[in-house]
C-alpha cells in the first residue's frame, strides 16, 4: 500500500491514475495508510489524490461486512466479561491494514482510559 501512495506523486500520469484506482478499490483498509502519508508533508499532487480518496470514502456507506465488524467491536468493547476483553486483544494484534485492527487498537485504549 505504501507504494501505491508513493505511486500517486509519479512522473507519469498513467501511474497515478493506475494507484488512485487501485487505493479507492482497497476501500476503508486504505485510510490508516492514507492519513500517515499526509502527516508525512507529501506534495501538493500527493496530498490532493489522498484528500480526494478520502473524501469518496467518506461520502459512501460503509459496506454490510465493515459495518457488522465494526458493531461486533463496538460490542465487546461494551462487554465487562474478561473473555470480551481478551478477544479485543486478540483483534487488537491483527494486521494493521485492518480497520477491525485499529476498530480493536481504539476500544481498547478507551478502555484503558475510563
């Protein structure tokens, strides 16, 4: 993903379009690796693609699988049974691609800060 962000500021118009594409199609999985590439100052090409992506995600629902993730999170995180809180851990550790990774990263730390 990292080089499809990189792909954006390339010489030839062909491989922007070509990483714009393929970063819209990765859906939400995307955004964490869109996000740190604007907090790294990326070019003003860069940072127009990135916000443009952003903005479609956005503006579209959230697929049906996303959001039954994203409630099954939500629940554990609600739950006080130890079991719950092993499984966000478990969550927690997946790859960082995943948005139920950082769904699980982000109840977790709202835990830990109640």
């Amino acid at each position: 993903m990292a080089q499809l962000v990189a792909d954006l500021d390339a010489d030839e118009f062909a491989v922007r379009q070509a990483a714009f594409e393929k970063l819209k199609k990765l859906w939400s999985t995307a955004e964490p690796t869109l996000r740190a590439a604007l907090a790294g100052k990326p070019t003003l090409e860069v940072r127009k693609r990135i916000d443009e992506l952003l903005d479609q995600l956005h503006q579209h629902p959230i697929p049906a699988e996303e959001l039954r993730q994203l409630r099954a999170v939500q629940a554990l995180e609600w739950m006080k049974a130890p079991a719950a809180m092993d499984l966000l851990k478990r969550l927690a550790d997946g790859s960082p691609r995943l948005r139920t990774t950082s769904d699980a990263r982000s109840a977790l730390d709202r835990r830990n800060h109640r």
